[in-house]
C-alpha cells in the first residue's frame, strides 16, 4: 500500500524501536522519568518557552490549552473556519473549555491583524461573548499545508496583544513550516502564551505531542492533563521517540516536501486533475469524483483521502519514497484514463 492518507500513518523506523526499546524509564508524574523531562526540556527551548508537558496527542494539546485560557462566562476563541478544533475535535473546546468559537472565513486559510480587530467583541457589552483567544494553525492543514509567512503571524500577534488576548499556536506541523521556511521554531511562536509540537506526523512517532508556555500554565496544565485521563507512568519508552524524532527527522522533512512537489507536478499534467499549489507535505488536488476516484486508488493500492466531492488530499512521510509516488501517479493516471474512455 502506497499510503498517502496522512503523515499520520507513519510506522517507527528501526532506529526509533531501538531508542524506544532501550529508554530510561521512571514515573513521569512524579517528574522522575528522565526521557520525558528531557524532551519537555527540548521542547521548551525549541520553541522558546518556559516549560512543556508531554501529552498523548496533539488533541489533548489543543483542549488543554483551550481550558488554560478561556474563563467560564461565555469566553471566545477566534480562529479559522477549517482549524482543527473546529473541524476534528468532536465539539471538544465547548465541552471541555466552554468555550464560543468564532470562525474566521479567509482566504487560505490564515487571517491577518485586521481579521483580528474586526472580530473583537466590543468591551462591556453584556449581552455578547467576551473575545478572549486567537488560535492560529502552523501549517494550515485543510488549506493545503500551506506555510503562515512570519510577517502575517507577527500581524496576528500584534493585534491580539493589542486588544489583550491570549494567542495559542497549534503546532502539528509546525517543523514543516520551519524546514520550509528556513525561520526557527522559537520565532514563529514568539509571543504566543501556548503552542505545541506533534511527533506524530511528520516527525514519524507513534504517539505523543508537548505543550509549551510559561511555568505557571504548565502547572496548571498539568491539573488538566490529570483531570482527562492524560498522565501516564512510564511514559519514557514513547518520549524516546519524540527525542529521535527531534535528532534524526526534522531535516528530512524537505523529502517530503520534494516528494509532494513531484506529486503535484504528475497530477497536474494528468487532464481532469487541478492541483493546488504546494508548500509543505500536502497535495490538494480537484476532481470530479473524489470519494469515487480514491474508492478505485484503494482497490490498486494507493489509500488518498476525499475531502468533499471534488477534492482529494493527499500527504507526503517518511514512509513514502519517490519510487511510491511515481506509482501512485500512475495509478491515478490509469483510473482517470479508464473513466473517460
């Protein structure tokens, strides 16, 4: 199977089973598993905050943060129609964190300073939402993976401090965004109060993501991360992963970043097919029948996900070498050809 579904679907590679199999262990609620402080302590300084909690999802990363920054009364959370708490966490931010989202219909899925301003809640009305959070996706998923410019965020930030609201940065692909861009980690999430990184994608571990900010959120992240059933024990076996991830998968992140351009580059002259310009992993692509054409990939061994009737993603990882996409273009190319003959 040529699995192009997500960078999700990642497998540890050899040398992350052996780092995993030979960790130092201890109980990391008691803050004695010394492979676990070592990764929150990486985090931290990657992306130049206080502290950082390990956490079995970047989900959980989210909700948490979410709880962190909205007060019970009716607190909002402006961000993009198509972010991932509003499209894939089951309703999580008002369930958990009560909160009222308020979501931002731009173009490419970012916003700027003045979608901010415009969004505001005007102060001391009672009868209205108190705007409280800005969350901002780096990359943007659903939007194509496409790379917030750090003049764009910097806007963002600008405007929310302006106004006094918190900023939290989902981070899932946030190395992406770095490797791409050639701009630190530290410096996209300047003066962000949360943001978190994902190991899970991209980066190729089986499981876990770290939440960032000050020492004084963290501790109190911590209470939530125990109230949801996110403390483990000897959580070092998975941290390992996310250490070998930090050291041996960022920078072949640009693999897949030349492996989607060359995907992209295929599909675009297959005719019926219009690509969407590539930034990161990810390839969008627009047919006339998504569900239909990956229905047909799937029995040929090739797994894309539909994403509406028309359009198709598909995300480039590690375990997804050229020789992978140069079957997959065929294979796309030999159904659309069967379908319009």
């Amino acid at each position: 199977m040529v699995n192009l579904y997500s960078d999700t679907q990642t497998r540890p590679t050899a040398g992350m089973r052996r780092a995993m199999a030979e960790a130092e262990v201890g109980d990391e609620q008691k803050f004695e598993d010394p492979t676990v402080n070592a990764l929150c302590a990486r985090v931290a300084e990657l992306l130049g905050q206080e502290a950082a909690v390990f956490l079995p999802s970047g989900t959980m990363c989210n909700e948490i943060a979410f709880r962190l920054h909205i007060r019970p009364g009716g607190d909002e959370a402006i961000l993009h129609r198509t972010a991932h708490p509003i499209i894939a966490e089951a309703g999580g931010p008002a369930a958990f964190a009560g909160a009222v989202l308020y979501p931002l219909d731009t173009p490419g899925g970012m916003f700027g300073g003045d979608d901010v301003r415009a969004a505001l809640r005007p102060r001391g009305d009672r009868y209205q939402p108190r705007s409280r959070l800005v969350s901002v996706e780096q990359t943007v998923n659903m939007a194509g993976g496409r790379v917030w410019p750090l003049e764009r965020i910097r806007d963002v930030v600008a405007a929310a401090q302006e106004a006094g609201l918190r900023l939290h940065m989902d981070g899932a692909r946030l190395m992406n965004a770095v490797v791409a861009s050639g701009v630190p980690a530290a410096a996209f999430a300047r003066g962000f109060d949360t943001v978190w990184l994902d190991f899970t994608k991209g980066l190729g571990a089986p499981v876990g993501a770290c939440l960032a900010g000050s020492a004084e959120l963290i501790d109190e992240a911590w209470r939530y991360k125990q109230m949801i059933g996110g403390a483990m024990r000897q959580a070092g076996i998975v941290a390992a992963a996310g250490l070998y991830a930090l050291d041996h998968h960022v920078e072949r992140l640009a693999d897949d970043h030349a492996n989607a351009r060359r995907l992209a580059t295929g599909l675009a002259e297959i005719e019926g097919v219009t690509v969407d310009p590539v930034e990161t992993n990810m390839v969008f692509f627009a047919v006339d029948d998504a569900p239909g054409l990956c229905a047909a990939l799937e029995r040929e061994g090739v797994r894309m996900g539909a994403v509406g009737q028309n359009r198709v993603r598909a995300v480039t990882h590690l375990d997804v070498d050229a020789a992978a996409i140069d079957l997959a273009l065929e294979t796309v190319r030999a159904i659309v050809v069967r379908a319009t003959t």
